[in-house]
C-alpha cells in the first residue's frame, strides 16, 4: 500500500508542470498559517505528531488519537481590516477506525470603496473566503508510516463575484521512535474551481511541502525544518526597489543568486520544553525575510515567536510574526480537551 501511495505522489508531482507563488493563483487564503504553533515556528510546519489537532489542516497524515475530542479555534487580525482565523476538531471512533478530523478556514477582508472606471464612487462592497475541511489518517499495519487526506470545499465572495472550488491534500509521515526523528511530505490544494468569478478557469495554489524534525537528547529542545514550494525551483524575484543604476545611465534589476534562492525554500524552528505545560517557540522564514526586507534599515522580517500555555484542560496559544518595518500578526488561539 505505501508503494502505491509514493507512486500516487509521483504522479501528483509529474502531472503539475506549474506552480505558483504569490498572487498567480485563486484562494491564495489557503496558505495562511492555521495556528500559534505553527507560525510561532516560521510557518509551514507539518511535522508535528501530537495533540495539536490543528497540525491536520497542513498535513492529514498527523491525525492520531491524542487529538481525540479536542477542539480549537484560533484568530488574528492580519492587515488592516483583515481578520482570519481557524478551527479543528478531531473524533476517534475507534482505535480499528483511526480518527477523522474535520476544520474550517475563514478570512475576512473587511469593506472597500466601491468606484467605477471614471473613478467615482459607488457602494461599499466586501469580500471574504472559507474553505471547509475532512480529513482521515491511516497507520500502514505493523509501521510507522502514517498516511492522510483532507478533502476541502472552498467557496469565495469578492464583491458581487463568487467561486466554488474544491481540492485534497495528501500527506505522508514517518516515525523513527529510536532517534525521536519525524520525516513528512504533503502535497496541498490539488483541485480545481468548480464555479468561477467571470468565466476563467484559474488556478488553485498548489504546493508540495517536506520537513523533518527531531527532540534534541537529554536538552528539552525540538527543532524543525522546513522545506517549502518544492513544486518549483526559482521561487525569488528581482525586487524593484532593489534597481541598482548603471553607468550609462540604465538600471540593472536585482540579481538572486542561486544559493539565495535556495534558502527561500527554507523555514527554520525550534520548540523549547515541548511537551510541558509552558513551553517557548521561535522561528525563522528565509523567504518573507528576503521579500520584505528594507535596504539599509534593520527590518527583523521573517522573525517569529511564541508560547503556550496549560491549565488542565485548557491551552493558550500565542504567536508573533514580523513582516515589515509597518506590519506583523499576533494570532491567539485556544484548545480545549473535550474529554
């Protein structure tokens, strides 16, 4: 079975000669981090494997039974206007049937001023997006490999236009219990628009996502890496800010080089006392770093951080993530064990 899933993965990866970064895609919203946890350590974070039921909407192949009956719900106030936030929930049936999860994804983009092409004004619109999501995990018998699914239903509202969409996530993950080591792929938002806003099929932003992370012995420390938009190669642009002069008077774009652009693929973190009711988490994101830095001023882009915290049956989270000089995201997020 675990043969068939790789050749599965082999032809999800071959039959997508495309990929997008940025806004060359519809409900881009699908990208956004879904919990403190998760931003506080960069972002992208599929690793995990453990009570943390909002690890499933990034990779199903985390869903297992300690996230029996525990349901979150997490928020942040993005941009402006712009609110977002998260829930999951996951249900053990039984140890023979695994555990099924289900999660929403919501945004918000707050109002805008309606004008038409003379640029008077018109009415106020609004524009939000939710995608709802059911996931389920399978443990290969006598392994510990661990494979999943989430199949979602996306549906967007950008003023009077709508679209309906759907799309599956597949993901993998493997155990070393000797060396406390977690290796895990995903390939996310395989699917297409089922309605579109105007009559043009566009695409969804597909991304194939690996990550290893492992506890640090004897030092209460895990650390994790990262590695993003594998779909693609060249994930950097030259920035025109970044336009360097020349000496017969023209301009030379930025140039990335190859090792720049190979640290954009890579998402840094590391979780001090995990596990314990109190713990720590930081994290580093080459690629928001790079995009959003400032020349010649100290910009701390790509930096996040963050704690949780335990009482009984109840866990705080918190995450801060920098982006701009002008701009960060503090998302708060609450689990509780319904059990």
């Amino acid at each position: 079975m675990f043969k068939n899933f790789l050749s599965l993965l082999f032809v999800l990866f071959c039959s997508v000669s495309y990929s997008q970064i940025g806004g060359q895609s519809v409900y881009q919203f699908l990208n956004l981090v879904t919990s403190p946890r998760q931003a506080a350590l960069g972002g992208k974070v599929i690793t995990n494997f453990d009570y943390d039921v909002n690890a499933a909407l990034f990779n199903p192949a985390s869903i297992n039974q300690e996230m029996h009956n525990h349901l979150s719900v997490n928020y942040a106030n993005y941009y402006g206007e712009v609110t977002y936030g998260t829930a999951s929930y996951a249900y053990t049936y039984d140890r023979h049937v695994q555990t099924f999860h289900a999660g929403v994804n919501y945004v918000n983009y707050g109002n805008f001023e309606g004008r038409d092409e003379s640029g008077a004004l018109t009415s106020d619109f609004t524009g939000s997006e939710v995608a709802l999501s059911f996931g389920y995990s399978y443990n290969i018998p006598f392994s510990d490999f661990y494979i999943g699914a989430n199949a979602k239903l996306i549906t967007s509202t950008l003023e009077s236009y709508n679209s309906f969409g759907g799309a599956i996530d597949v993901g993998a993950l493997y155990i070393d219990e000797d060396n406390d080591i977690n290796y895990a792929l995903v390939i996310r938002n395989f699917g297409t628009q089922f309605t579109t806003y105007a009559g043009t099929q566009e695409k969804l932003p597909f991304e194939i996502i690996a990550g290893i992370s492992q506890s640090v012995e004897n030092v209460p420390i895990r650390w994790h890496i990262t590695l993003e938009n594998l779909q693609q190669w060249n994930v950097s642009f030259s920035n025109p800010a970044r336009t360097q002069g020349s000496l017969d008077g023209g301009s030379e774009e930025e140039k990335v080089s190859v090792f720049n652009n190979a640290l954009r693929h890579l998402i840094l973190g590391a979780e001090f006392f995990p596990g314990k009711p109190f713990n720590i988490r930081v994290g580093y994101n080459f690629r928001r770093s790079e995009e959003l830095r400032i020349e010649d001023k100290r910009h701390f882009s790509g930096i996040s951080a963050g704690f949780s915290l335990r009482f009984n049956r109840i866990r705080f989270d918190y995450s801060y993530s920098r982006y701009t000089i002008a701009a960060n995201t503090s998302l708060f997020g609450l689990t509780l064990n319904l059990q």
